[in-house]
C-alpha cells in the first residue's frame, strides 16, 4: 500500500541534502524533502492526526502508523517566545484530526527572516516509524501545497 506525503506550502522543493543542518541533510531523523516556502499557509501532507504542535514544529501520525514532523525553519527554535507566538498561528492542538491539505499553521515567513534565520522547511517520515518501507521521491522544484511529493511504500 502506498502512502503520498504532499507538499505542505506553495515553494520550492529540494532534497534534505541541501538544508544547512546535519540532522537534516544526513537523514539522522528519517528521510524526507525540504521547501523553501512562497507562502505563509502551511497545509497537512497527510491525512492524520496531531502529534506535536511546538511553534516553529508540527507532528503528524498518519492511520497506517507514518509519523512525520514538519520543521519550519532553522534554529528558529532560537526565536524569543513572545515573538513566536505572532510568528506562527497554529489551527490545531495535539489529538485533532486532520485531512492532508487541511490547514495547518499560518507563519510569518517574512519574520522568520527578519531574525536572520533560513526558512527552508524539513519535512521528514521519521525513521522509525518507516519499518522497513522505503521511500521515495516523485516531485522536486517549484510547487504548490498539496501537489503529492513523496510516495511511501
């Protein structure tokens, strides 16, 4: 059975080898791509539920046992709490149920780089919860949310 994980944000989709970050490019966390977004409007990849909601992070449990996070950005974990609340206005808390596609987070991306930090937004199945499927890419370049990027098998 295939899952498709689709792209959470209008952008540009490159492979995680090209995010400035080790965890990241070197696939410590599981495999995945990278967008740098066009937009502010983050959607679900998948259809799930809600596992993580931490500022600048989303978790996602998809019904077949898929865990993905969705990092927007680097280091801005960094960005001063207060801040971060403006920066990123989640729709959902942890538990909820989504649809991919479904709204997720509006982020002010142009913020993000006002505080000197790089937009580009992991999107990773994390390792393990993969149990042996394998993963693979089918859609890299400028993109718009919700046009299918990975293929899980």
């Amino acid at each position: 059975m295939s899952i498709s994980i689709l792209n959470p944000v209008n952008g540009k989709v490159v492979p995680t080898s090209k995010v400035k970050d080790d965890t990241f490019s070197q696939n410590m966390m599981g495999e995945g791509f990278a967008v740098i977004p066009s937009s502010n409007e983050f959607v679900s990849p998948v259809n799930g539920e809600i596992t993580l909601v931490e500022g600048h992070a989303i978790g996602l449990k998809t019904q077949e046992g898929l865990e993905l996070l969705i990092h927007i950005g680097l280091d801005t974990v960094q960005i001063d709490p207060e801040l971060k609340a403006k920066i990123f206005a989640h729709k959902h808390k942890v538990g909820d149920k989504v649809k991919a596609g479904a709204p997720l987070v509006t982020v002010d991306v142009e913020a993000i780089k006002k505080e000197g930090k790089d937009t580009i937004t992991p999107v990773i199945v994390l390792a393990d919860s993969l149990n042996g499927k394998s993963v693979s890419m089918e859609n890299m370049g400028e993109l718009e949310a919700g046009e299918k990027i990975l293929s899980v098998e």
